[in-house]
C-alpha cells in the first residue's frame, strides 16, 4: 500500500508525463524553429551569432528583417494565385494587412521593453542602445514565424491544400558585412 505522500508524487509525475505528451503533440509535425529548415536562417545564423557591436547587432537585424518582410510578401502573392475570386483575395489582403499591424504592435511592445518605462511616454523617455535591434528582431521573428506556419499549413503534404513545394524566394548569403563597408 502506498502512503498518501507517495501517491501524491506518482500522481503528480503521471501529470507531468502526460502534459508533456500533450505539449508535444501540439507542437506539429516538425520543429519550424529550426534554422536549417529554410535559407534564410541559414543565411544568418552565423551573423546573429557573431554580431556583437550595437551597429553590427542593428545592421544583422535589419537586413534579417529585410529577408523576413520579402518572404512575407512573395508568400501572400503566391497565396493569391490560389485565389479564384475577389472577395476571397480580399479576405486574404484584410488577413495580411491585419497580421502586419500586429508586427508592428509586437515592435512597439519590444521597444516599449528596452526603454525607461519610469519616465511617460514620448520624446523625453529614454531607450536602451540594443533597443532598436530588439525591435527588428521582433519585427523579423513575428514575419518569420508567420511565414514557417503558413508555409507548413499551405504547402504541406496535406491532401486538403496541396498547392505543391514552397519554393523560397531568398537566395542570400546572409548580412554580408565586407558588402556594408
């Protein structure tokens, strides 16, 4: 017979097991946070890593937001050519149009992070040195996750969209920093 205290413990490992279970269930069919998984991290993941000075972490950041953004806008108009009818590309534009306002609330909150939230905001509210590269960061990870998702969603193996492999349309090589000298 088991104490109260040990039950209490088994019980709360099965909790622990089955959540996990759960969690990964939920995560889908493959890790989308992968770099090698499409070019554009592959392109920078060296750059991310390396970038060390405020202008350099600034420069990787935009150029990574630069690729994101593109990506983005290549996917939805590749999307549209799937589209018959305008109300349905409309919908498409509204959900592309609302999905970009939401970027850049996430930047705004992100740049709200970094900075002296003591002081109100404005002008005079003073911001941290890595406040700018955080921002487009959030910038590039919000597109880029949008991105891996509607790519696995939409191009997938799945019988329901089969709009065939998502050819990318970055080839890069990354921030090319001796091409920014």
């Amino acid at each position: 017979m088991m104490s109260r205290n040990r039950k209490a413990r088994f019980l709360s490992l099965l909790a622990i097991i089955f959540l996990s279970c759960i969690i990964a269930s939920c995560a889908g069919k493959g890790d989308t946070n992968d770099p090698s998984d499409n070019p554009i991290d592959r392109a920078f993941s060296e750059d991310i890593k390396n970038a060390s000075a405020t202008v350099e972490i600034r420069y990787v950041a935009h150029m990574y937001l630069t690729a994101w953004e593109a990506e983005w806008n290549y996917l939805f108009e590749d999307l549209s050519e799937h589209y018959q009818f305008e109300e349905d590309k409309k919908l498409l534009k509204e959900y592309k149009e609302r999905y970009e306002a939401f970027v850049e609330k996430g930047s705004m909150l992100e740049w709200t992070d970094w900075s002296d939230t003591s002081v109100a905001p404005g002008k005079a509210r003073p911001y941290g040195t890595g406040t700018i590269g955080a921002s487009l960061m959030e910038e590039a990870a919000l597109y880029r996750n949008q991105v891996l998702y509607l790519i696995d969603k939409y191009y997938s193996d799945s019988d329901m969209y089969e709009y065939g492999e998502y050819t990318y349309l970055y080839s890069g090589n990354g921030a090319e920093f001796d091409k920014a000298l």
